[in-house]
C-alpha cells in the first residue's frame, strides 16, 4: 500500500484526547517535534505523540482517522484507577484486569475481576470453602452499602462464566460486561479502603 508522510493538509500531526497509558489522566497530545506522521490512505494516520503531564511524559504510538479519532494507541489507552491505600496484592491483581481490558482480552479481564474479590477476602480475613462463601463471610468484617454486596456476587458470577464454558449466567462476556464489572470493583475497593482515608484527611484540616 502506498505510503506517505503525513501534512496538516491531509489530517496528520493531529492533536489527539487520549487517556495516558501511564498515568491514566486524559490528555490533549501533541506530536513529538520534527516528526511527521505517516500517511496510509485513504485516512489512517500513524504517528508519535507525548503526554502533556510534565510529570509523566510517557510516549504513545498512535493510530488515527482523518477525523481525529484514535483506532488504536500502543502501550494501549487504560482505565482510570487510584490505587492508593489499597493493599498491592489487590492492586496487582487489579492492574492486571485493567490491562487485560485496554488490549481487548474480555474473557481473561473477568477472570482477573474474580480474582480481584478472592485477593480482597482474603485480604479482610473472609474465611469459607468457595467464594460465594467467603463473600457472604466478609459482610461481618467490611461496612458496605447492601448493594455492593449484591454486586460483588454478581461479579463472582461474570468471573465464574469466564471460567467455565459450561457457566451461563451472562449471554457473552464482552466490553460491555467488563466494563461495568470494572467500574462496580472500583466503587467496591473505594468503599472498603478508599473512603476512611479521605474522611481522615477532612477531619485533618477541621479546626484544633
Ligand atoms: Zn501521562
């Protein structure tokens, strides 16, 4: 196919929104300087780009449309996540369904979801011989919202059809459900770890 650089004529040296395969932030990137995009026609552009966060500078090969539209970023574009105060075994874990999830692995970000809850029972101490178990066991050490319990069973249960063929719960494990197993683990770790410490550092700038 014929190739050819790319000028702001044609679309290239865009000025991409991606959200930083480093440190998660969505930026507005810019070309590197005095590199030009490569032009593959009709209107797939390939070009380098660097994160605005002078603190991260993380470089990104991007892949684009004329439009501006990103098909596709290497290291690839990935959730959001705080990980503070969560313990790093979690956080790992975690991590790891993250990454599965921003290179298009549905099937194995469940799993890492499932496991995700087996690294927090075991962390809150949730004793019982199956997960089920073990979750119904950590409502006597952790304060959640009811519904976050039902969510977590509900999370086992995409985890289980990730790792069974024969589990059937969900019709397909695709973005959709990862997605929303992603964001309702996040609103889980939130609750059981993230939300005392910053009701610790409101308290902390009360008057003595
Ligand atoms: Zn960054």
């Amino acid at each position: 196919m014929l190739v050819k650089l790319g000028n702001l004529a044609t679309g290239g040296n865009l000025r991409v929104s991606i959200r930083c395969p480093g440190c998660g932030n969505v930026g507005t990137f810019e070309p590197l300087q005095n590199v030009t995009d490569i032009h593959v026609p009709p209107g797939i552009f390939l070009g380098q780009r660097m994160c605005p966060n002078p603190a991260c500078k993380t470089h990104v090969f991007c892949v684009y449309s004329s439009t501006g539209e990103i098909l596709r970023t290497y290291p690839p574009e990935r959730i959001d996540f705080d990980p503070k105060g969560i313990p790093a075994p979690i956080v790992e874990t975690f991590m790891e369904a993250l990454t599965c999830r921003a290179e298009g692995l549905h099937v194995a970000a469940a799993i890492m979801i499932r496991r995700t809850l087996e690294e927090l029972c075991e962390e809150k101490k949730a004793t019982g011989n199956t997960l089920k178990d073990r979750i119904s066991s950590l409502q006597a050490t952790v304060v959640l919202p009811k519904e976050l319990f039902v969510a977590l069973d509900d999370l086992r249960l995409l985890g289980n059809d990730a790792a069974h063929i024969e589990a059937k719960t969900y019709s397909s494990i695709g973005a959709d459900e990862v997605d929303i197993g992603i964001e309702l683990t996040k609103e889980v770790l939130k609750a059981v770890y993230q939300l005392d410490d910053l009701l610790a550092r409101l308290r902390a700038l009360k008057k003595p």
